[in-house]
C-alpha cells in the first residue's frame, strides 16, 4: 500500500452457518483485526458488525453499508476484514465494492487471504478468491437441488401436507378419512357449482370440522397434487413439474375436466353488454 495514513473500518460478519465454526466468532475476529491494525500501525475508525447475516447477494446488511457510506464521506479509507468471504461470496458484488474503493481512494486488507488491492496483481487474486468462492456456493446449491428432486421423485414432498393427504414417514399418502371430501368438492365442482357454492355446502354440514372459504376451494381444485403430481417453485421464475410422484385421490381426468369447467366458469361471468349508465353517481 502507499505511504497515505490507513485509517481502517473493521468489518466483522457471522452468519447463522458460521456460529459455531472455529475461527469464525465475532469477537474472535474482532481480536485478530485489532493486533494486525496495531502491528501494521493503522489508526482504527471504527468497528462494524453483522450478524446472523450471510453474504449472499441481495441480502442487506446494516452495518456493512454504513461502511461503505464512511468510506464515500472519506471518514476511514482501508476496509480491513478477516476474510474476503466475509464481504461477499460474489463476483458480481466484489466488482463493484472493487469499482466503489477505487473512486473513493480506498483500500482492503484482509489478514488471512493477503490481499492487497492497491495494485493489478492483488485486484486479480481478490477476483481468482471470490470466483472459487462463489463457484462452492453454486455446487452447494446444485447438489442440494439434485437431491430434492430426487426426494420429490421418490415422494418424499416437502413442505405442509395438503388436506387429504397424511405422512407416512417421509412419504406423503391418501388420508382415508379425509380424501372422500377431497373427491366430493371435485365432483361439485365438476357438475358445475362455484367455490363459494362449495364451501357453503361444507360449512353447512361442518364437513372435516373446519371453515371452508372459495378460496381454499379454488387451491385445491387447482393443486395438482390431487392427481398425483407436483410443482416445485411455483412463485419462482423456473417452476419445476414432477408427475406421478403420489398417489392421487382423484384421476387425471376429472383434474383436467375440473380446470376446463374452471375456464366456462370464468366466461360465466364475462359481460358481453356494455350498460351507458354502468358506474354512475345519480344526482
């Protein structure tokens, strides 16, 4: 680094995985960023502390954008930190914190990885560092989406078990005392009465001792687990479809009979008329 004094922010993160790794602690950290401030003879801003927090990208962080804020105000210039992961597992991010210290005359120091970013050589192993890094986090991720569909495919359905439905271990099966109501909202539904028709009916015969609502109706007309399939991440852009992974309560085709009376439905109640006084405050 140059000759210009360091004033340092300590950056100190743990995250929920890291609690109880060696090494990791927070006040651990906070030791060692203090003797090698010392030793290297920098004058010590501030301390700034995240916890339970990891850094995946776009999870936000408090104190580390405070750090980044001292740093635009000119108020400390060298992030000295642990680690490099302890800023961020991503290429994406350490480019622009990179760009960020390079307009603001900054600098990093980490006491583990030596890095020296105040040069091309050290900017190029701070780049080769976060790149391993976040490639271990996407192998982790591959390998943990490999195994849930295999679990999926074998039925063994995550998340909460859908009415009609009991666990038997890991595997999610028919409940003998439930799936007949199942059945029968399908066949209403099918023989063309609404979601709120339905669940009038069950309400009124305290059908399964629970509140029906249209909206519960319109749930499970529309979840395909009823026929036996799954779909997984279905509020993500890249939804995934498993057939056949449990055994269903209703068949395939009344499933897709039910959806093609949803659609007459919805056209039921279409206005095909348009009314000259429709929305009109009389006077």
């Amino acid at each position: 680094m140059n000759e210009e004094k360091k004033i340092a922010g300590l950056y100190i993160r743990v995250s929920t995985e890291d609690q109880a790794r060696e090494g990791f602690s927070l006040s651990e950290q906070e030791k060692r960023l203090r003797a090698m401030c010392e030793y290297k003879g920098y004058e010590i801003y501030k301390l700034y502390k995240d916890s339970g927090i990891s850094a995946k990208t776009g999870n936000y962080r408090p104190a580390f954008e405070e750090l980044l804020q001292d740093i635009k105000d000119k108020k400390c210039n060298t992030i000295v930190v642990l680690k490099l992961d302890r800023l961020t597992r991503s290429v994406y991010d350490w480019e622009n914190i990179l760009k960020l210290l390079e307009e603001n005359d900054a600098y990093l120091d980490c006491a583990n990885d030596d890095i020296n970013t105040t040069n091309a050589n050290g900017k190029m192993i701070s780049r080769i560092l976060t790149s391993v890094s976040q490639q271990e986090i996407e192998r982790t991720s591959e390998r943990t989406k490999i195994g849930l569909a295999g679990a999926i495919a074998s039925g063994h359905i995550p998340g909460h078990t859908p009415f009609g439905y009991k666990r038997d271990g890991k595997l999610m099966i028919p409940d003998i005392t439930t799936k007949h109501i199942v059945e029968r909202m399908y066949q209403l539904y099918f023989e063309g009465n609404s979601y709120q028709t339905i669940a009038n009916i069950f309400n009124e015969e305290n059908v399964g001792n629970k509140k029906w609502r249209d909206n519960t109706i319109l749930e499970m007309i529309e979840n395909p687990i009823y026929k036996g399939d799954y779909l997984h991440g279905k509020k993500t852009k890249h939804p995934t479809y498993y057939e056949d992974v449990v055994e269903p309560i209703v068949s395939k085709e009344m499933w897709g009979n039910c959806q093609v009376q949803q659609q007459k439905n919805s056209r039921s109640y279409q206005r095909y008329q348009t009314y000259l006084f429709l929305g009109k405050v009389q006077k």
